[in-house]
C-alpha cells in the first residue's frame, strides 16, 4: 500500500451521513476503525426534512427527523468516529488506497469506502414547495400516508410510483386526486387499471401545480392550498388541499462515481446479492444508493450495518493476506478491479 503524501489518511471513509451511513460510522467506529463521515449537502441525510417519524423501530411515540439523525450521529461520535462537513466532489477508486477530493479543496485517502450518498426524491421546483416539504407535502406514502386520515391529498405524477403512492394512500385518505401534466400516464396498464377502479381516486389531467401555500397559526407550519394550472387552456386555480405526495421519482446522488462503479440504468449503485459490495473490491454501497425498492430509514440503516462488517471483514481479510505476501503497491486493482485479497476473502 503506497500512502499519497498529500492526503488525509483513514481507514474507513463514509460518504453521506443519513441512516445508512451513520449506521456505517457506529458499527465502523465500533470496531475500533479510524473512521470518518462526509456529511455532505444534507448533513443528517433526508430525514432532516421531516418531521415526525413514526415507524423507526424503538421510538414507540415517535420521533422528530432531525432529533432522530442528531441521535444516530452522537452515538457514532460516542465511538469515535468523526463527522467532516464536506462534500466528496472527486473520487478515484482505481488508485489505492482510494482517494476522495473534498469541496474544501482537500484531499483524503483510505482503505475502504462506504458509499451512502441517499437518493434524492424529484422536485417540482415551484414556489412553496421546500417550505412546506415536511409541512403537508411528502415524498413518501409509506412513510406520511398516516398522517392524512380522512383527509384529501393529491398525488403528482404519471408513472407506477405515483399510482403506487395514490393506491397506497386511500387506506388512509378520504380521497386522493391524481395531477398529471398530460393525458395519458406513463404508468403500466396493470397499475392504471387498479387506479382507476379505486372510487376513492380521481384525476386532475393535463395540469401542472405552480405554487404551494400554506399558513403558520401557533407556531406551526401547514400547508392549505396548492395553485394548479391546466396546461391546454392555461386556466388558473386554487384548490384546497391537506397534503401533497410529489411522486415524479428519485435521482440517485452518484454522478462522482460513474466510471468506477457498476450501476444500473436510472444511476442505482449495483451491489452484489446479499451484501454491500460493489465491482470495484474495497469500497461498499448501502442505503437508498443502492435501493429503489424499499426507500426506508431503518432499511437504509440495516444496510449501513452490513457495509461496516464487509468493510471491516475485508480489511481484516486484506491485512492477512498482506502480512502473508506482498501486496501490489494498488491493492491489486489495476489487474482487472480484483485485488487478491478480496479474492481471497470471497
Ligand atoms: C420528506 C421525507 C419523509 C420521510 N419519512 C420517512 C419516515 O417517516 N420513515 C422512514 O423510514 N423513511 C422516511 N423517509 C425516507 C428516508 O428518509 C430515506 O429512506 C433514508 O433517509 C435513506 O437513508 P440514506 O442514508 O440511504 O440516505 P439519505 O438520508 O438520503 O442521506 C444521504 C447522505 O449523503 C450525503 N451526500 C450526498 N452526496 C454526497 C457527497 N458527494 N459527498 C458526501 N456526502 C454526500 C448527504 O448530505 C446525506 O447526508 C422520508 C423521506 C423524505 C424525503
């Protein structure tokens, strides 16, 4: 292993710190690594733009997002792991040890890398909509949808996520009224078929939303209305509305690794079944980077824990291999990604 003079050097470089990778820092830290955490545009990950969080296992009244995330990273602190306040913008993952270029213009080295950088759900970008995110407009029926008992909230979106969302959320609303730009849906047959046969669902076509508005009384933050506009006649309106479920999809937060790391067609980490491990042995994937299915904080944080022991394993795998023989000053990378320690470890 040839160190690079210049870098800051760890063992273990966690990039993002929401659940998955928090979780990554106290099992990392844990384990007696030198760990650090990039915490990234979004330090505390996507929860941060919430409020309360009822289905995070352990907090049986629920929690706040940020209190919760604040929590996860004290525990991670309490272990020794540290928190940077940098952006990763530059990665090179066919040196080793990897080297990670920071928006404060450092540079930083390390054994293993975690990756758990989140996806970021699809905004509309209108007026309204970052205040009132966490307010009455979510991202999430799995996670929200209880909060609208009875109530009417309204669906943005075409595709199967956004019917998936609507067919989800009339367990809880009174009705859910699906916006769409056009007229017809880019969803499959199967998913608008069983839309449209829900009485509870309606549909509001060829309509953008143009702003959200809301009020604060008590202290508190709502959203009330949202301003809808047909895009044929270019008629205006303003409809009462209890909540928004913005469902136009995710954008995978991976644009630094491509090149390096095998992904799939929409930017989703790729990571071997059952584990953590991506192509390139060494650096690890977990959290929504790599899940478009479940999107969940504690699936996220369940993920976070099996990188860490990969990583640790692998490394602990790496050093055995090492003391046995030496090892390419790369870690084997350069022959075809594979270095043969993590062969020896597979
Ligand atoms: C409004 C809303 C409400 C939600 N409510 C719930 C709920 O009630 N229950 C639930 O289980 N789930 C909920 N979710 C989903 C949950 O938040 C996510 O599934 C979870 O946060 C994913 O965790 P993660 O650690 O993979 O990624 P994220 O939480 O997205 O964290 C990503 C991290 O990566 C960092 N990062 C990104 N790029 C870089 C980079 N280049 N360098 C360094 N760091 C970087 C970010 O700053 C951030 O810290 C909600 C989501 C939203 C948006």
């Amino acid at each position: 292993m040839q160190a690079e003079p210049h870098a800051e050097h760890h063992e273990v470089a966690i990039l993002g710190a929401g659940p998955a990778g928090l979780t990554a820092a106290i099992y990392a830290a844990r384990a007696r690594l030198d760990t650090v955490v990039f915490e990234g545009p979004q330090p505390g990950g996507q929860l941060t733009i919430t409020t309360e969080v009822e289905n995070y296992p352990g907090f049986e009244h629920g929690i706040l997002g940020p209190e919760l995330m604040d929590i996860f990273r004290r525990q991670a602190h309490r272990f020794g792991a540290r928190s940077l306040y940098e952006t990763i913008v530059r990665v090179d993952f066919h040196r080793y040890p990897f080297l990670l270029w920071s928006d404060s213009g450092k540079l930083y080295s390390a054994e293993a890398v975690i990756v758990a950088t989140g996806a970021s759900a699809k905004k509309l970008g209108v007026p309204g909509e970052a205040e009132y995110m966490g307010y009455g407009i979510s991202a999430c029926a799995t996670c929200d949808g209880f909060f609208f008992r009875d109530q009417h909230v309204y669906v943005v979106g075409g595709g199967d996520t956004a019917m998936e969302e609507a067919l989800f959320l009339t367990r809880f609303a009174r009705r859910v009224t699906i916006i769409h730009r056009r007229q017809e849906f880019r969803a499959s047959k199967i998913m608008q078929e069983r839309v449209r046969s829900n009485p509870k669902i309606d549909f509001l076509l060829d309509t953008v939303v143009e702003e959200f508005l809301g009020e604060t009384r008590d202290g508190l933050r709502r959203l009330t209305a949202i301003r809808v506009r047909n895009v044929r006649t270019g008629e205006q309106a303003v409809l009462p509305a209890d909540g928004v479920f913005v469902a136009i999809g995710h954008q995978p937060n991976t644009d630094i690794f491509r090149g390096f790391l095998q992904m799939d067609e929409q930017g989703y980490i790729i990571t071997e079944p059952r584990s953590t491990r991506t192509n390139i042995p060494g650096v690890f994937a977990c959290g929504d980077v790599q899940d478009k299915v479940y999107r969940q904080a504690v699936t996220a944080a369940g993920s976070g824990c099996m990188a860490a022991i990969d990583a640790e394993r692998w490394l602990e795998a790496r050093r055995h291999a090492e003391q046995g023989r030496a090892v390419p000053a790369d870690g084997g990378l350069a022959s075809g990604g594979e270095s043969s320690s993590s062969v020896a470890e597979r």
